[in-house]
C-alpha cells in the first residue's frame, strides 16, 4: 500500500479520507496546519481523549455536538461544570456519553487554567514539543506512520501532562493531537498537501 489516492479533482491525497467528503475536507483543510489558538489546542486534545477506541471519523461527525455540550471547549468555562453538567452530557445522545471522558474534559479544563496561568498559553507549552526536524523520519510512506503511532516526543509530552494532572493523554492520542495541530507534518509523501503544510510551517510564528 501506498497510502495515497487520486482524487475526482485529480489531486493525490493520503488515502485515510476514504474517499467521504466531510472528511476530505477534514484533510485537506484542517489536519496538519499549525494551530496556536487555546480554545483549538484544548478542543483537539480532549476530543482525541473521546476518541480513544473509537474512529476520528465518528468523532468529527460529532464535533459540533460537542462543541455545544463543553461551552465551545472555553476551557475557563468548562472548569466551572458540576455534577449537573456531567448528567447533562451523559444524557445528550449527540456526544459520546462516557462518564470518565466526561469528567476528563472537566479535569483537564483545569488543568488547562493553570498551564496558562504558568506558560501565558497553551500554545506556548505544547509547541515546546515540536520535534527537532533532524529526529523526523527521511521518508513518510504509509508503512512509516503506520509504524509510528508514537514518538519519543509525544511519550515526554504525555508523561509531562499526566504529571501535571491531565487524563486521557497517552502518548498516542498526544501524537495524534500533534499530528492534527501541525506539530508535525506528517502528510504522506505525494500527497499535495505535504509541500503546502511545508510553506505553512516555514512561515509560521512560533509562540
């Protein structure tokens, strides 16, 4: 496998789109452009927690549904839920109604006050993590990200938000939230994406 696909519109595209439009658009204009603002940064990582054991699909099938039940995912907000809100979300069939994700989201929203508090952003703390361009693979085929679900990055960043407090952020799901964030650009190799995520990166401010 290659892990790319030509599209209708002639373009060659990583092929995990499947083909379905929401989520085309998903990859071509969402996934792996750098994100600095907080309210993204927090919305990402605690819908890869929802995601854990489930597909990205479903999750982004739902996301307005989400939106809507975690105040928008102002994390200052969502750190002022109660036990009424918690029964709120576990009675609303648009989002995942797992208690513990649930609850995470909250925890995690309080998690989020203090990393501002102590970094000035989130940005600032995640993008800390960026790996060093020389510790990326040379080549990034399908069997290489298949291969990679983790890095040794993503594994001290978990490790450091666990130990601030945070739940649901294994070192999986922080990959993934930095693959999604532009952390990384992990577009397939002839994929017409990757040289566009490039430029962006290039020009991109770090925080």
């Amino acid at each position: 496998m290659t892990g790319i696909v030509e599209g209708a519109d002639g373009r060659f595209r990583c092929a995990w789109h499947g083909g379905l439009e929401d989520y085309r658009r998903y990859h071509d204009e969402e996934w792996g452009r750098p994100v600095t603002d907080d309210i993204r940064l927090f919305e990402k990582i605690c819908l890869e927690g929802f995601q854990s054991g489930l597909s990205w699909l479903t999750i982004l099938r739902k996301r307005e549904n989400f939106r809507a039940a975690f105040a928008g995912f102002d994390f200052d907000r969502v750190a002022l839920f109660g036990e009424d809100d918690i029964a709120r979300c576990l009675a609303d069939a648009g989002i995942i109604r797992h208690r513990g994700k649930i609850v995470s989201t909250i925890n995690n929203a309080h998690r989020a006050v203090a990393l501002r508090d102590e970094f000035g952003s989130l940005a600032s703390f995640f993008w800390r993590y960026e790996p060093k361009g020389d510790t990326r693979p040379a080549v990034m085929d399908h069997a290489t990200l298949v291969a990679n679900p983790t890095t040794p990055v993503s594994t001290q960043l978990s490790k450091d938000l666990k130990k601030r407090g945070w739940t649901f952020v294994g070192p999986t799901t922080v990959y993934a939230f930095m693959q999604a964030m532009g952390m990384v650009n992990d577009h397939l190799d002839g994929c017409f994406c990757q040289p566009e995520i490039e430029r962006l990166r290039a020009a991109f401010r770090r925080p």
